[in-house]
C-alpha cells in the first residue's frame, strides 16, 4: 500500500486547481462537491471553466500560477495538458509545502484522487495505484448499483442521533441497534413513510432496544473451507461478519481472517501438528468465559470443523457449561483436494467407500484397518500425513498392497501456493522427501491427478 488512502477534512480550507479543458472540468466539478475555497487558474479560461466556476462560486485568476497562490493551500491539482505548465505548479506547490496531484501523471503526483461511490455521508474511494483503472470504474460501477440512492439520507439522520444512541452501552447493544436501522428499520421507515419521519423512527427504535433484555452470548463453530476465501460458505462469512470474537486455528488463512469485522478480538489458539500449540482446555474456557459475557464467539476452524477437528470436545463442554452453540460445516481438505486434481473420491465400480484417515492420534502415529486399505480400489484422504508418509506406505506394503498405486499430494490445497505431486505407493516417501512441500499438505491414496487434466500445462505442477 504506497498510497495510503484519507479522507481529508477541506471544510473552508483553500485548494487550487491550474487548468483548462476536460480534464480540469471534471476535477472542478468533484472538487465543488466539497466546503473547500476552490481558485481555478488559466489565463485563457474556456467558456465552460468560466461557466462552472460562477455557478459554484469559486474564485478564477486569469493568469498563470504564482507562488504567493499557493500559500496555506491544502491541495493542488495540475490539470492544465501541458507537461511543462504542470511541473512547473508541481514546483511551486512543493517549495509551498503544498501536496499536489498532476492529472493522470501517477509518478509526479504526491496523491492520488480515487474512483468515488457518493452517499455522503458515506463516501467509497476504490484506488489500486495506478495499477488498473478500468478495475477501479468496474467496481465503482458494481458499487453505485448495488447501494441505494437512499444510504446518504439513512446516514445524515444517523449522524445527528449518535448522541443519544449513547444511551446504549457501548459493544454488542449499540451495534445491534444501529444493524437495525440501518439494513431494517431504517431502509422500511423511508420507503413507507419518508425522511421526515427517520428521526421519529430512531427514538422509538432506541426505546426499542432499551427495553429489551441483553442478549445472551453464544459459541457458532465454523469451517473456514481449505483457505481460499471464496470456498467459505455464505454462513460462515455472515457469522464472521458479526462475530464478536474468533478464536482461530493455525490452519485458518490471513485472507479469512480479514473478511471479519476489523474490531472483532481474533485470538490464535494454534494447534499444528508439531507447532506451539494451546491446550484444549485453554480453548474450551476462552470460548466459555466470552460467551458468559454475552459475545457473540466464532470458533473458526480449517476444512470442516467435524473432521479431525475435536468438535465434540468443544461442544460437550459449551454444553456444560450451558452456553448456546451451533456447528457451521466447512469444505474439508479431503474434497477441496480432489477437486483441484479434477478426481471423484468415490467411483461405482472401484470404491464405494471412502476412508478419511489421520495418520496421527494422540499416541503418535495411527494404526489403521491396514487390510482394507491395501484392497485394490481403495481410496483413502489422509490428513496430518506429510510426516508419516514412510510409516503409511511401508504398513500398505506389508499389507499385500499393489506397489503401483497411485498416489497425490496435495499441500495448500486451494490457496495460491498450492502443489500437486502425483506418484505411486513404491516412490511415496522418496518424492515426498523430494519435493519437500511447505504448508498443509493430505495425501490421496488410490487417487492419481485425472487425465484430462494431465494435457494441460501448468494446472499440474508435478506430475511424475
Ligand atoms: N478440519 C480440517 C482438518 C484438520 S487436521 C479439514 O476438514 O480439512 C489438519 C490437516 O488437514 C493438515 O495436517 C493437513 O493434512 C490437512 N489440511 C488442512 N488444510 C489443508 C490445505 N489447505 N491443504 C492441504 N492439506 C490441508
């Protein structure tokens, strides 16, 4: 982030805007949006500029640009067409310590104007740097369509009441009121009856509210999918929105974590494999002791929270602890890997079951139904493998199974970083001590990348 996004306060604060044309209409015009004492400078104003600035009441110098102007100017805009003509603003306005932007000249500007979403109150500046300015009006576009007309007009009313709101203590309750008016009450109150009565409805809401008991807090246990943001469900990112506190895995990427309210209290409770963990017990009590104090507590967790996830640990002890809970079920590793390498876990004719297997329990690594598993079409997803790879193929092996199956390994299934390395049962521990993935990584037995797949390059990183 090189460009550090504001929103600068320009009530009767001078800014000066040196230029003609289309370019200097289109800033005079954003600008006059704004309480800011605007001077426009052009020594030949067209007709338009000249039309513009009366009509907004700015003040229009009929000649170039000196440095006495730009005394005390909070900003300056260069939009004059002529390189020279600007740079030499440019100057004037840095020896005057006054930050300036030359229009569509990224690198000889101090700051940059983003695409703007008007609702003031509520303003949305979308900027990428320079980097696609297309992306930036595409998504303006998206914006303007999908916020009504009306937000400004809920906002305005709900700026004047934030005082008595108040009223209110402060966290959950307040928040709740105003989650009320602003996506309930408020958006009916103008459709059915207009502003006028907005600050009516605001008393009588907040009445509303102070009546009603505090609300009692609760535990959601949620999957957080593989790590990609977008493979969360619907719920999962609507509890996220809301929560209060998220108590998060390891396994949990920084990307989700971001889709969380920014003042929610995140705490990490690690617990990978090898890695520093938190003792469950810790986990248990800092779930209960938040939810005692009425938060809202979103225990996020990778994959699916009820596979390999100790849920039922979890939920016995909100349960006796008598807090409210409920589970929120998540993509799980083993289905996020299949899909990335285009393969059905099951098939009729070669498994008609499935095993998902940890090859680590609490003693350390776990024996399995190793018979079943060395049968020919068995399929098997297995987690917390990438240690155990030696121990598993050995114990097939032994079992009588056929040196030829074809395995995959897939770490950081759905996350940029994502490897796929196809081998067979004899070569497991060799290539995976050779390709070293980093990250999570599960290991699907019986199970080779599909063909199709195969033909095209690159959504194939190793393929043996
Ligand atoms: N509840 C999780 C599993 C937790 S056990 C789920 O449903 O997926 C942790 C193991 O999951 C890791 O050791 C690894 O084997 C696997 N895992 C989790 N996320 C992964 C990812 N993005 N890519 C590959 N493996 C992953």
């Amino acid at each position: 982030m090189q460009h550090f996004p504001i929103y600068l306060n320009l009530s009767d604060r001078p800014v000066l805007l040196a230029g003609n044309g289309e370019m200097a209409l289109a800033k005079l015009r954003l600008l006059a949006k704004t309480p800011a004492r605007i001077t426009v400078i052009a020594p030949c104003p067209e007709p338009s500029l000249v039309a513009l600035v009366a009509e907004i009441g700015a003040t229009l110098l009929r000649r170039a640009p000196e440095a006495t102007d730009l005394q005390g100017a909070a900003l300056a805009y260069a939009a004059t067409g002529d390189a020279n003509e600007d740079a030499r603003l440019a100057r004037l306005a840095r020896a005057a310590g006054v930050l300036v932007n030359i229009v569509d000249n990224l690198e000889g500007s101090d700051f940059i104007t983003p695409a703007i979403v008007d609702r003031a109150p509520v303003t949305i500046a979308i900027g990428t740097e320079g980097a696609a300015p297309v992306l930036a009006r595409a998504i303006k576009t998206d914006l303007e369509e999908r916020l009504p007309v009306t937000l400004g007009t809920l906002a305005r009313a709900g700026k004047l009441f934030r005082h008595a709101a108040e009223a209110l203590p402060q966290g959950r309750a307040r928040r709740d009121f105003w989650a009320d008016y602003y996506f309930s009450s408020g958006p009916q109150v103008l459709e059915e009856a207009g502003a006028e009565l907005l600050d009516h409805a605001l008393h009588a809401l907040l009445q509303d509210h102070l009546n009603s008991a505090p609300k009692s807090g609760r535990v959601d246990l949620v999957g957080a999918g593989p790590g990609a943001p977008d493979m969360m469900t619907l719920r999962a990112r609507s509890l996220l929105d809301r929560a209060d506190v998220v108590i998060h895995d390891g396994l949990v990427t920084p990307e989700i974590l971001e889709l969380a309210r920014r003042e929610a209290l995140f705490i990490p409770v690690g617990k990978q494999g090898f890695g520093p963990s938190t003792p469950q017990e810790d986990i248990t009590a800092l779930m209960i002791s938040h939810a005692r104090e009425g938060a809202h507590v979103v225990r996020l967790k990778g994959g699916d929270p009820s596979i390999f996830g100790r849920l039922d640990e979890e939920t016995a002890a909100l349960t006796e602890a008598g807090i409210t809970w409920a589970v929120t079920p998540g993509i799980t590793t083993a289905s996020a890997a299949a899909a990335a390498i285009g393969s059905s876990l099951t098939r009729r004719g070669r498994n008609q079951a499935l095993h998902l297997l940890t090859a680590q329990d609490v003693a350390g690594l776990a024996e399995q139904d190793w018979q079943a598993l060395s049968r020919p079409g068995s399929v098997a997803a297995i987690y917390m493998g990438k240690r155990a790879a030696r121990f598993v193929q050995g114990r097939l092996l032994m079992h009588g199974a056929d040196a030829t199956m074809p395995v995959t390994i897939v770490s950081n299934a759905s996350r940029p970083d994502q490897r796929i390395i196809a081998t067979r049962l004899d070569s497991l521990a060799t290539d995976l001590a050779d390709a070293t993935p980093d990250g999570p990584a599960i290991l699907l037995m019986g199970l080779a990348p599909a063909a199709a797949r195969n033909a095209l390059p690159g959504l194939i990183a190793e393929y043996a």
